[in-house]
C-alpha cells in the first residue's frame, strides 16, 4: 500500500509540474528575429561616403524611417546625401558648424553659404548652424572639469570605442531633436564622419532620438537608443588618424 500511494503522488505532482511548465512558455515573449546587412569599411575616412549613403538609401527603401540627420560643416556631404534621397519621401537635416564655435576658432561663419546652401534649400534641407555642440570643449562642464566632465568622458569613450563618426552621428541626434528638427518618438537614421581625416561619412545608424533636458537622454524609458548600426569602419583609429591625433593631443 505504501509503494503504491507513494507511485500516486509522483505521479500527481509530475502532472502539476508538466502544467505548470505550459503556463510558462504561454507567457513568454514571442521572439522577433530580424537580420539585415551591416557595410563594414576596412577603415575611418572620406572614402567611404558613397558607400554610406548607398547602404542609407537601400535601408530606408525598406522601412518607414521618414528623417535623415547628417553632419556637414561646409553642407558638401549633406547635399550629397540630398540629392541621392531626392525622390524618396524624407526629410534631411543638416547639422553644421555654430557662431561660438568658430569665433574661438578665428574662421568665418556661417559654414554653409553661397551656391551650396542654395542648392540645399532647393531640396527642402533643414540646415542647423546655431545650435552649439555638446560633447567636450563645446560643453560648459568641460571648461571647469576638463577631461574628466561627463561630456569629455562620453566624447572621449564613444570615439574611441565605437570611431568618430559614430560618436558624431549620436551627438548629431540630439542636437538636432533638442532643436525639434526631428521627432523624438519615431526612429531616424544618422549619418556622420571622421572629421580629423576630412569629413565626409564613415557611419549611418538607426537611432531612437532623445533630448537633454531633465536628463531624458540617458532615461531608462525615454532616452536615446541605437537600434541598428547601417555601415561602420571596422578599424576606427589607423595610423594616419592616430598621428593627427598625438600631434594635437587630443
């Protein structure tokens, strides 16, 4: 008797486990699988900016993404990028040089003028020269804490871990959503170069935008997010880069 009870209630409670378990997996998530094509560059420069663009038009062909952010201090690579998107329902935003910024510098501003800036209104380009960059000397942290502010710490981290370009295309982004330039709840792609090695685009990535005020940007629920990297340099830093870089140390 006892054997047998004791078979019962193995059985009893195997059964309960074996129910329980179905109840699990109806609970879980359903898991979404997405592959697409990411265009590795051997390395960091202005050769690549065809390329970039390219790959940003194949991309947005497939999607809905209806905004295009692109660094572009003299306006060249943003007309560029224009002009390829022309016939596609977007809207590109031009991210240059601001009045501070260049008055410390001793160069003339705005960047963007003359034929080029024409050629950009003609096709309804959103060109920002007035908002001041964010990251590092830029920032007003940085003139009281140096490297060690939180903005020369992101500059100097995003660089050199994911390239300049990368790290440009983030701050591009919120630049331009801090402007309202480009939504903050619709997904927009960033394009941005290595400028130490003469602009152009290196970089294009998919990015939830955010702004900075009250800190949303680094905001659990609203802050910014990379959702998918387009192309990228594999090497961020070569030699040529490298040198430029230790000559001013930076």
């Amino acid at each position: 008797m006892f054997r047998s009870s004791s078979q019962n209630e193995k059985i009893e409670i195997s059964h309960i486990l074996s129910r329980k378990t179905i109840v699990k997996r109806e609970t879980q998530p359903k898991v979404m699988i997405m592959e697409t094509k990411i265009v590795y560059f051997n390395e960091s420069g202005p050769q690549n900016t065809e390329s970039v663009i390219e790959a940003v038009k194949d991309r947005l062909e497939r999607s809905d993404i209806k905004h295009v952010v692109v660094a572009s201090e003299s306006g060249k690579t943003a007309l560029k990028v224009a002009k390829a998107l022309k016939d596609l329902d977007v809207k590109v935003v031009c991210i240059s040089g601001y009045a501070g910024i260049r008055k410390v510098e001793g160069r003339p501003w705005p960047d963007i003028k003359g034929e080029i800036k024409e050629d950009l209104n003609s096709l309804n380009v959103k060109i920002l020269s007035e908002t001041p960059w964010i990251f590092k000397s830029s920032a007003i942290d940085y003139q009281f804490l140096g490297e060690a502010s939180p903005s020369g710490v992101m500059h100097k981290v995003l660089s050199r871990l994911m390239g300049y370009g990368f790290k440009t295309a983030i701050e591009i982004t919120l630049l331009a959503a801090d402007a309202g330039a480009i939504p903050i709840d619709k997904e927009v792609i960033s394009i941005a170069g290595t400028g130490w090695l003469g602009g152009g685009a290196d970089c294009a990535i998919i990015v939830r935008p955010s702004v900075l005020p009250d800190a949303w940007f680094i905001d659990a629920e609203k802050g910014i997010e990379v959702r998918e990297i387009i192309a990228i340099p594999r090497v961020k830093f070569n030699e040529r880069l490298i040198k430029l870089l230790k000559g001013k140390s930076i």
